[in-house]
C-alpha cells in the first residue's frame, strides 16, 4: 500500500468535465498523471554548448541565403532578371503593373500557409514563443524550410517586411529540430531553439550582444547561466558567419553624429513619451487591422492577396515601402531625408505594414516598425528645430533613438532593443539617450496597455497568456526546517481506528490541525503515516473501528529532511502523488524533526507576497500614525 | 481596506453567486495600481541616480584626497597615482596605520561597512527587508576612502555600491514602501554608484539585475535603467564621455587564436577560484587571531606595505595601472609579478578585515595575467592581437567568473574600454570562463559569505508558473459531487479520496460543500444537505493561479470550487495540491524524452506496448 492512493489519479480531462480547457497549456500538466514522471535529468551544459555552436553556424548561414533568396525573388519579380543581388525594389520602372507584383506573391504564399504549414503565417516570434510554451519546445522541421521560402516569396514581391523575424523562427525551428534529433529534456531544447532564434538576430544585423538579450526576454523565460553559455556562443558564431559573408560592418552605416547630451535632454524626454505612444498606437492597429481581415467574406487563403492589393496601391505611389527597406533605414539614420518624405513614408511603411502582415503573409515587423520610427524620430527632431532655431538637434540622433525606443517599448523587450540599437551605431554617446527614451517610452507602454505586448496578444487571443517577469523562485530559497511544522501532532501505532476517529471528528486541537498524522511507535520513531482518506476507507473494510492505526496506514514512505530546499520536497510531493512529508533527521530516518504539508509550501509563497505588496510606514508619515 | 472588500467577492454564497465582473474589476485595479507604483519608484530611482552619481565622486576624492596626503605630502585632490610615488620610509607602515583606524571604526562603530560591501548589500536584500541602517552610509565611504586611501590594495566599488544601496535604501524608507520596492532602490543606487564610477550605464543596470535585485522584470528594471543612466550623467557631467580605460585592440578575426582564447578562459575561472579561496583562507586565519580586533586589519595593512616596496603598483585602486597595462605594452614578467602580488596582498588585506571593493583587484589580476598571457602568445605568433586585448578579455572573464554575472562582465568591459570591436573575442573567454568556474566552485566570492551565514542566494531567475497559468490550466475538472438529498453512507465510499466534495441540486447547481472531517462525526443516515456548509470559497477559470493561491493562505483553506467566468457554471474543483501542480510545469521541462527520429520511434512503439498490457 502506498501513499499515493490517498488520492486518486489525475484524470484526462479530454473525458468530460463541464468545460474544455481552452489553453493548450491544460493538457500537458494534467494529462500526465504525475507518477509517471521519472525522475528530473540533468541539464547537460557541454553538450548543449556543442550543439548551439552548430546551430549558431547553421542561423549564420541561413541568414545569408534568406538574404540572397530575397534578393533573387526582388530582381525577378520588379527587374526582371536573375541575379542574387539584395537590390532594393524602389527604383522599379513597372509603372502601374507593379500592382500585380505583391498580389502574386500574396496568392503564393496564402497557398504555402494553406496547405504547408500555418504556422509560417505571422512574423515568426510570437509562434517560437509559442512552441516554447505549449509545444515542449518542438517546432516541424518543414518549417524550418517553408518559412525561409514564404518570407522570401513575400518579402521579394514587394512586402514591406524584414528577414529578421523569418530568420529567427526559421533558426528557431533549425535548433529545435537538433534538438529533437537527440535524447532531450523540454529544456534543453529551449536553449537550442532560443541559440538559434538568438543567432538569427545576430546575424541579420551583426549584433551579438542584442541577438543574445533578444532570446533571454523574448524566449527564454528564464535567466540562468546555464542557457547564457550556449546562447552566446550561438550568437558569437553566427555573427563570425556574417561577418565572413556579409562583411565586418554594421548593417546600417551611420555616421557620426552629436547626440546632443545633456542639452537635448528635454526633447529626448519628449520623445520617449511620443514613442511610449506611437508603439501602443501601433499594436493597436495592428490587431484591429487583423480583426477586420477575419469579417471578410472569404476563405482565408486569399487573405494575403487582398492585403497585398492594399500594399500594391500603397507602393505604387511611394516606392520606398516595398521590400526590406534597408537603405532607406540608412538614409533616415543619416538624416537625408527632408520632413515631407519622412512624413510619407512613416505613414505609408506603418500601413501597408498593418495591412499586409493583418492579412496573414509571412514576414518580419522589425524592419518596418524601424522603419517608420526612426522617420518619426527624425520627423520630430526636424520639426522640434524648426520650432525652436536654438535646439540644433542632430535629426539621426533621433531617428536612432526612436528606432529603439519604439520597437523595445512595443514588445517590452527594451533592454534588447536599447543594446541593438547601440550595436547598430556602435557609438557610446548613443547609450545615455537610448536608455532614457527607451525606459519612459516603456513605462508609458505598460501604463496604456498594462497586459499584452505587440509578441503576446495575438497568443493572448488564443488562450495563451505570456508572463515574462523573471524572478528567483522563492522555493529555491527556503529551506523545509523554516516552514515545517516543528512540533506536530502524532500518535501510536496500537490506538484503534475508531479513537482516532473520535478524537477527530470531536475537533481535538493537535489532530485536526493535518490532513495527515505521523505513526510512531513506542520509542517515539516514525513508523508510518495516516491519512483522513485512508481513516474512512479502513472504517468501511472495518466498521467496528478496532482495526490498530499502523493497519490503515502507510508504512512506506517518502520523507523529507530539515535543510532541503522547498523545491526538492515538492518535486517529492509531485513524482509520488503525495500532500504531506515527515521530515526526518538526515542521519536517522526514523527520528521525527517535523511535518511539512501542502500549507506549509504555500506559505512560502505569502512571504515572497507580503514583500511584494505590504507597504511599511515610511519615517515621514510616522508621525502621524500612532 | 478596498482589498478585504475585493477578497470577500470570492466567498460565494449558497447560491454561487456569480461574480465574475468583480473579478475583472479587481484585476483592473491591481494593475492600474502597480503602474503607478512603478511611476513612484522610477521618479525615486532618479533621485537615487542623481545622490548615487554624487557619492560616487565624492567618494573618489576623497580616496585621492587621502592617497595624496599619505604618499604625497599634498592636500589636492588631483590625480596622483600611489604607484609612481616616491618611497619613504614610512611608505610601508601608511596601509597599516589606514587598517588600524578602519579597525576601530569597524569594532567600535558599524560592524557591518567590514569587507567588500556587494555581499552585505546582497543580505540586506535578501534577508532584511531591504533596511540598511543609515549608519552604514556614513560610516563605510569613510572607512573605505581610508583604507583605500592609505594604499590598501582595493577598488572603491564595492563601498560605493554598498553606500549608494544604503542611499537608495534610506530614501526608500521615508516614504511608506514594501520590501520589494525598497529592494529596487537599492539596486538603484547601487547602479548609479557603479555606473556614476566608470561611466558604464549597461553595466550598472546588468549587475544591480545580476547581484541585487533578483528578479529581471519591467518594473524593477525601468528605475534600475533611469537610476542607472542619472548616475552615468552626474559621472560624465564630472570627467566626460571618454572610456575609462581606453584600450588599443588591433583585433582581427583570426582562427588560429581561437584556442588560445579558450585555454585563456579556463586559465580565468581557474583564477577567479584562486582569488577567492585566497581570500576566504586569509580571512579564516585571522579569524582564528584571538587578538584586539583592530590590531588585524593593521598586520594586513604592514603586508601590503612590504609588499609595496617591491611592486608600488598594489597600492590603491591602481586604476591608472590598469589603464597603462591595458594600452601599453610590457614585459611579461613585469606583468606576472603586479598580478600575482596583487593577488597575494588583496587576500591578505581584505582577509584581515579592512574596508573594500574585490573589484578592482580582480581587474588589475586579470588585467596583468591576461596581458602576460598574451606577451607568451606573442613568443608563439608575432602577429597575433595586440597585448591589451588579452589583458581585456580576461579581465572580463576573471569578473564574470568571480562574481559569475558573465552578462555584465561582458558589458562592462566593452563600455568601460570603449572597444566594441573586441566584442567577440571578449564573449567568447568571459562564457568559457563561466562554464569552466562552474566546475571549480559552487559558490561564488560575494555569495560564499552568504552561505555561510546559513543564508540561500538565487543565482537563476525565471517565471513563475503559478503567475502564468490559468486556473483552467491546473484544476481538476472531473469531480465527484453529491445531491443534496443523499444520505452519507451512500456516498461516504465513494468521495473518501477527496477532501471536500460540492453538493448540487437536482440542476447541477452548487448548494454547499462537505468536508471529509464532516464524515468522520456524521450519522450515516444524515443529508448531505444537513451537514453541508453553504459558505465556500470558490475560484474563476480565467484567475491567475497565483491570485487564488494568496485566497488560499489568507482564508487558510485547501480547497475550492471552480466556476467558469463566462457563465457561472460549476467546472471543477482545485485544491492546494493542484496549485502546487503547476510546479509539474517546470519539472516536466526538465524531462529527457526520445528523439523524435532515427530508430528510436519503433522503440518507443514497443515500450508503449509492453505498458499497456
């Protein structure tokens, strides 16, 4: 007889039960009943390193051929002609035909999604994370291949998207596929599929660093060394891999330029306040804009042919929205572009990227969303100058800035996006107004849209609520002797069923304190445990009650020791099934320290809460309060 | 008192009442109300920034301030370092004499400004509440400019960052604050401090995140970063934006030095555990001294002196002899010789108990070998990176290992040289320098204090399960219940595995509820109704589990019902054992399951055979 049947298994919650769990998450915690779990393995920290070097050369090349691929599907689609070359799709002499271009690129890629994998819909991170979360980290190696091609597809006929995002989902799903090639733990193929995505950004923008911090908040979920060593190796290698094929230099070259410390400082201040708006403003539209694709009359494989019209329209009249747009991104990072076009093209890049990604093509937001953030930033520090002759405000210092500010404060990933931003510029005058405008332009994002970011809410649509405060787990922290009950109540292996029973049921202090009472025999060492549960089911095999407790109860038993930590008499609990623990001296198991219960765990927890929300008088007021 | 109101919403009455749109109201107010806790917090953090940046400077005066007095003779605060003084006589007996008043200080006024200062500052947010006491934000600059003043092998770091969290920690506490923002506000200051220090802002936010606040979220790093970024500005606004230590590094991607890099790295953790069982061994020998305690930190005091005679460079912070091995070359036994009696006299020193940062002997350790490392190389391939380069890179990967924050290391070496250009190579050493250290040592030179006092230090950070998942996610759906008009012993068998079971009416509406303690004393042809309690807690199936988790302590019950949140309905119970299921979360994660291809799936096929029968 064990504890364990105490309580009964955790059924399948596919059987009935008056609702469906509408999370994918349900299934997987309940499905499994929690015997079978073998015991936890190890974290395999060498091995994982190896292998996110591999993934980390692996997201380097892929980098490079995305961007050969898109160059190829540019030339074909606007000139013509084959070549590799990443050319830039403005200077096209299509005239009005160049409606059609993305519209065919839009029916292709609508059929890839249909018939290939939905999953390559979208623009790429909120599906890794999404995989992290619900699927074990295990994402189909078919789109490690589909969604390069859709994203080239769509990005070469036109759609105003970076190869950024693809490149991350598509290294993602490279590290997750190794990873499900070896005997894997669900975390170790996090780290692989974070490697890869982390790798992605490093290599489509050189910048290590920013490709690291990118996966720690975005996909990680968790902040620990033991995924920092791969990543950074991941990261170190693919940037090496650009840096031999793609050249050592920044993606974007900036030029020099004053950033203006300490006297723009208030305009700075200002402007994070603006791009703490604008991101708000444009996760917005976004969704709405998706939204409104879900009333359209028809099939959603020809979504992305109507936003691709849209995109047509738009690009007819301002080529600069077509394709990656690098090169505009430089020309606003470098200031030469004068406000009326700037105005232009942050308007035109913001909604025919709403329209195209609503509809579902395949591509990436970072580009874009730069893309008209830095217009914005450079618009505003031109329009500032104009207002106030005395400013002198460098407008790509702006630009820059509003770059960062705009993308970190949207996804609350701002710490990666201040870095990516410094990366790009690579200067260290940069850092002190990108931190300022990045935070106020963050805190202004969680003040206006408090629960989803531009990553999570088309997964909060489905059900999948993404909470990424990291912090340290309080049952890491608290040894069992501190929340153990170190006097508890036990008795006798000869008292009858029934006396107990009585003794209970009459309320008696000590007793009715646990679910559970230790056995002890006469030398006052533990002998077994027994249970309210197993009490009522020896009163039905026996109703005269003279069954001796011992009988009823456990005599096997799973124990926990003083100077554990919370976490290991938990994982206890969980693999045996089981709500309380004796805990016993290390060196003689059979001599009784305390009780530990599912109460005793919980109260862990109220500490961490009452450090969290219970407000202490201050000396100020004390004053005043008696 | 408006949070009891939201608590009793959650108590359902015989009818199970519906109460969803309280829920929804509730869940608005609590997050209305931690964005204007975070506005509070982050205008602190700037007051915190701006008074960290000032004691930052300060501070460095007056370590100069006495540095010149002591090897100069001069009353200036200009910048003369002790390494080129020239000797006197005396020059050995000045570190003893600092140790001696800063022993006195330490025994008759604040126990606590002894030693470095990041680990105290570390304790006081683990285990107290995060209240320093103002004391300490007096008492250790003081003795920290002595001590370092008077040529006392350390950095002013640690004491910096130390009093810049007594700033933030005092300013936190004039104002009715909780723990958690308390804790924030000293990471605040302590960044400010050190980002005020070197001009570092990256860095002093990743390190206030690593060491301090134990948690890495939107509404400690947003005040951490404003704090952080003031603290760099009053810095800058003092000396400029130039780097700290400006460092020449020809560097090119060259393949052949790839190993040497990593054998490099190992070399650093190997260090890092060198220097910290230098110092834990010195200071449990003096320890066991069983002399006046002033007279300890004096002895170590002379040591550092005899060995200043032979390398001036121990004395002081040494940062303007960082700066010069970095951007110049030496000769390798030079190198060898600073670096290792460095080592030696900050063990000896720091171990007897003086006042003083580990971070600046940790640079100028790593500094020194890493640069001799390097000159080696140069004997094996004359055209390999420059030598400063090396010194960088295991600088960086000497304080990643030592203090194992290998994220701000990295930051920080690349902000503090300016040379971005080396970011490879420095990521590359400083992470194979972390894997490494870990083999070498569980703890690390600023948690090794902790952990012997009996405290535990988080060195991971991750989510929260509990504040992830949904109650749908974790509660049991397929639950027995009870009409209210059977009688016990009809059902006592059958619910005798559950603690508590709902009793419905004739509709599948909840009535009441009946515990097995109820059981035990109940007549067996008592109603299920009749000894049934009406009131019953009762929870949503789109809460937050950790909402109801605080329901659950604070109302000190194991279980309740599930209503669905659209339409009221019963849909399952959740009982304290399946809160701690969303546990099973994290550990499945940890799980190794069977590749998904090769052979293994028709093994796999064969396993599932042989458990089914």
């Amino acid at each position: 007889m064990s504890l364990a049947r105490s309580r009964p298994g955790l059924r399948d919650p596919e059987k009935g039960g008056s609702s469906t769990p509408k999370a994918a998450l349900g299934p997987t915690l309940v499905k499994r009943s929690a015997r079978d779990i073998p015991p936890p393995a190890g974290f395999r920290i060498v091995l994982i390193s190896f292998l996110a070097a591999l993934v980390g050369l692996l997201a380097g090349v892929i980098a490079f051929v995305l961007y050969r691929l898109i160059g190829f599907f540019t030339n074909i689609a606007f000139y013509h002609q084959i070549s590799w070359l990443l050319t830039s799709a403005q200077h096209n002499r299509l005239g009005i035909s160049v409606i059609a271009v993305p519209v065919v690129g839009g029916i292709i890629v609508g059929f890839m999604a249909k018939y290939g994998s939905p999953r390559i819909k979208g623009h790429g991170i909120p599906e890794a994370m999404e995989a992290v979360l619900t699927n074990k980290s295990k994402i189909q190696p078919r789109v490690a291949i589909l969604k390069p091609i859709s994203a080239a597809i769509a990005i070469g006929t036109g759609g105003p998207f970076g190869a950024e995002g693809p490149i991350i989902q598509t290294g993602g799903a490279v590290g997750s596929v190794i990873g499900q090639f070896l005997h894997t733990t669900a975390s170790e193929r996090k780290v692989l599929l974070a490697c890869g995505a982390g790798a992605g950004m490093a290599a489509t923008f050189n910048t290590p660093i920013a490709g690291v911090i990118l996966a720690i908040e975005l996909l990680l979920f968790e902040f620990k060394s033991r995924s920092f060593i791969p990543l950074v190796i991941a990261s170190t290698l693919a940037t090496a891999v650009h840096m031999q094929l793609l050249g050592q230099g920044p993606m974007f070259v900036v030029h020099a330029t004053d950033f203006g410390i300490p006297h723009a400082i208030p305009f700075y201040l200002l402007l994070g306040g603006l791009c703490g708006v604008a991101a708000v403003g444009f996760t917005r539209l976004l969704y709405w804009t998706e939204d409104q694709f879900q009333h359209l009359p028809f099939d959603s494989l020809w979504w992305p042919a109507v936003g691709a019209l849209a995109l047509g329209i738009i690009g007819f009249f301002v080529p600069r929205v077509f394709g990656v747009g690098y090169d505009t991104i430089s020309d606003i990072l470098n200031g030469q572009l004068v406000l009326k076009l700037l105005l232009i093209v942050m308007a035109a890049k913001a909604v025919a990227l709403v329209v195209s990604l609503g509809s579902g093509t395949s591509g990436g937001l970072l580009a874009p969303m730069f893309m008209s953030s830095a217009a914005m930033g450079c618009a505003f520090a031109i329009g500032i100058d104009r207002i106030f002759p005395w400013a002198h405000l460098a407008p790509g210092a702006f630009a820059i800035v509003a770059m960062g500010a705009v993308f970190g404060a949207a996804s609350r990933a701002t710490f990666t996006f201040i870095i990516f931003a410094f990366e790009i510029t690579r200067d260290y005058n940069s850092v002190l107004p990108l931190m300022l405008v990045s935070v106020i332009a963050e805190g202004i994002a969680i003040l206006l849209m408090p629960k989803a970011t531009i990553m999570t809410e088309k997964l909060a649509r489905r059900g999948l609520y993404i909470h990424q405060d990291y912090e340290a787990d309080i049952m890491q922290q608290v040894a069992v002797s501190e929340m153990m009950d170190a006097d508890p109540p036990t008795v006798s292996g000869k008292m009858q069923i029934g006396e107990l029973t009585e003794l209970i049921a009459h309320h008696d202090p000590a007793l009715s304190r646990h679910q559970g009472i230790m056995i002890v025999d006469d030398n006052k060492k533990l002998a077994g445990i027994v249970t309210r549960g197993d009490l009522l089911r020896a009163l039905e095999t026996d109703p005269s009650g003279k069954m001796p407790i011992l009988e009823a109860g456990t005599r096997a038993l799973t124990v926990t020791y003083p100077d554990e930590v919370l976490h290991t008499a938990v994982s206890k609990m969980l693999r045996n099934n089981i709500g309380r623990l004796p805990v016993v001296d290390r060196n003689d198991e059979k001599r009784i320290v305390g009780y530990i219960g599912r109460p005793g765990i919980m109260a862990a927890r109220l500490r961490r809460w009452n450090e969290e929300h219970v407000r202490e008088i201050g000396w100020i007021r004390r004053q005043y309060v008696k | 008192m408006s949070e009891r109101q939201d608590q009793d919403s959650f108590v359902a009455s015989t009818t199970g009442a519906f109460l969803s749109s309280g829920q929804d109201q509730v869940s608005a107010r609590a997050s209305r109300r931690q964005s204007t806790r975070m506005l509070r917090v982050s205008l602190l953090g700037i007051v915190v920034g701006i008074a960290g940046g000032l004691v930052a400077e300060g501070l460095q005066r007056a370590i100069t301030f006495i540095s010149n007095l002591c090897f100069y003779g001069k009353a200036t605060s200009a910048n003369l370092p002790p390494s080129i003084a020239v000797l006197h006589w005396w020059t050995p007996f000045l570190p003893a004499a600092g140790g001696l008043i800063v022993g006195i200080l330490i025994h008759y006024f604040s126990p606590e400004i002894k030693g470095d200062g990041i680990p105290e500052a570390m304790s006081v947010a683990l285990n107290n509440r995060s209240i320093v006491k103002a004391r300490v934000s007096i008492f250790k600059p003081l003795s920290a400019a002595i001590s370092v003043g008077s040529g006392g092998p350390f950095g002013a770091e640690g004491p910096i960052i130390q009093t810049g969290a007594a700033i933030g920690s005092l300013l936190s506490q004039l104002v009715p604050s909780s723990p958690a923002e308390r804790r924030t506000l000293l990471a605040c200051g302590a960044a400010a401090g050190l980002a005020g220090v070197f001009r570092t802002p990256f860095a002093g936010v990743m390190l206030a995140v690593e060491l301090l606040v134990f948690e890495f979220r939107a509404r400690s790093f947003v005040p951490i970063a404003l704090a952080s970024a003031t603290g760099t500005m009053v810095g800058m606004g003092f000396h400029g934006a130039d780097p700290f230590f400006p460092v020449i590094t020809n560097y090119h991607f060259h393949p052949l030095e790839l190993p040497f890099f990593v054998i490099l790295g190992v070399i650093c953790a190997g260090l890092a555990w060198l220097m910290s069982r230098t110092l834990y061994l010195c200071e449990d020998y003096f320890e066991s001294l069983k002399i006046w305690f002033p007279l300890v930190p004096a002895f170590g005091g002379l040591i550092v002196g005899i060995i200043g005679i032979f390398y001036p460079q121990v004395f002081g912070t040494g940062y303007s002899v960082i700066a010069d091995i970095l951007s110049k070359p030496h000769p390798m036994h030079v190198l060898f010789g600073i670096g290792v009696a460095k080592l030696v006299s900050f063990g000896v020193a720091l171990g007897s108990g003086a006042s003083g940062g580990t971070f600046a002997p940790a640079l100028m350790i790593g500094g020194s070998l890493g640069a001799a490392f390097g000159s080696v190389m140069h004997l094996f391939m004359p055209n390999a990176s420059t030598i400063g380069l090396y010194g960088m890179v295991a600088t960086a990967a000497l304080f990643g290992s030592l203090y194992r924050a290998t994220p701000s290391a990295i930051l920080f070496m690349l902000e503090v040289t300016g040379a971005y250009n080396a970011i490879l190579p420095v990521f590359l050493v400083a992470v194979v320098a972390d894997l490494a250290v870990h083999f070498f040592m569980r703890t690390t030179i600023n948690t090794e204090r902790l952990v012997r006092r009996g405290h535990l230090v988080p060195e991971a950070y991750e989510i929260d399960p509990m504040k992830m998942l949904r109650v749908r996610d974790v509660m049991n759906p397929e639950m027995e219940t009870v009409r209210g008009d059977q009688k016990v012993s009809d059902f006592v068998v059958d619910i005798a595995g559950h603690e508590c079971v709902p009793v419905v009416d004739e509709k599948e509406r909840v009535i009441g509820i009946v515990y097995r303690r109820d059981l035990l004393g109940a007549a067996p042809d008592a109603t299920a109704l009749s000894i049934a309690h009406t009131d019953f807690p009762v929870a949503y199936t789109d809460e937050v589990v950790h909402a109801v988790a605080k329901r659950f302590l604070d109302g000190a019950y194991g279980h309740c019902l599930v209503l669905d949140s659209t339409n009221g309905e019963l849909s399952g119970m959740l009982t304290a054992f399946d809160i701690l299921k969303t546990k099973n979360w994290e550990l499945m994660q940890e799980l190794q399951e069977p590749s998904r291809f090769s052979g293994t799936s028709l093994l796999r096929f064969m396993t599932e055979r042989k458990t089914t029968k």
